[in-house]
C-alpha cells in the first residue's frame, strides 16, 4: 500500500546575494580556473559582480579562494 507522498515545502526565503571581487589574476592557474572566473562574469582585476548566493556559486568559489574575495552583498541596495 502507498500513500500519497506529501509535497516538499520549499524555502520561504530568497536566497541571500553576495558580491565577488576579483584580487588575483588567473594568469599562470590551470584553464579550469580561468573558466571558473570567466563563468563568474569576471574579467577584470578589482572588477565586482553581484551573484546570487547558490550552493553551485559556492562550489564554484572554493575552487578559486585565493582568486577572489566574497562580501555579503547589503540588503536592498544594488551593486554601484
């Protein structure tokens, strides 16, 4: 006998957002670096974009730790 399976309930709250900054240059890493911080949107150094803080943009982070560096991005205002 099954019985009806209950829905999942899904979190109420929008994830959070954060700011990456680029502060090292890929130069010299592995290509799977590079892709990593071009997959970021980043092409600059000092250049920030704002992401949305995700379980897959974290993964993406700790591969390049010491490429970038990670703020919380301020509630209600976007990125300058």
């Amino acid at each position: 006998m099954t019985s009806p399976s209950k829905p999942r309930a899904r979190k109420s709250q929008a994830a959070g957002r954060v700011w990456v900054r680029l502060v090292r240059s890929p130069i010299g890493n592995t290509f799977r670096h590079k892709a990593t911080i071009a997959a970021l949107g980043l092409r600059h150094i000092n250049q920030v974009v704002e992401q949305e803080d995700t379980p897959q943009l974290r993964g993406m982070l700790a591969k390049v730790a010491h490429l970038v560096s990670l703020e919380a991005a301020p509630a209600g205002k976007e990125k300058a």
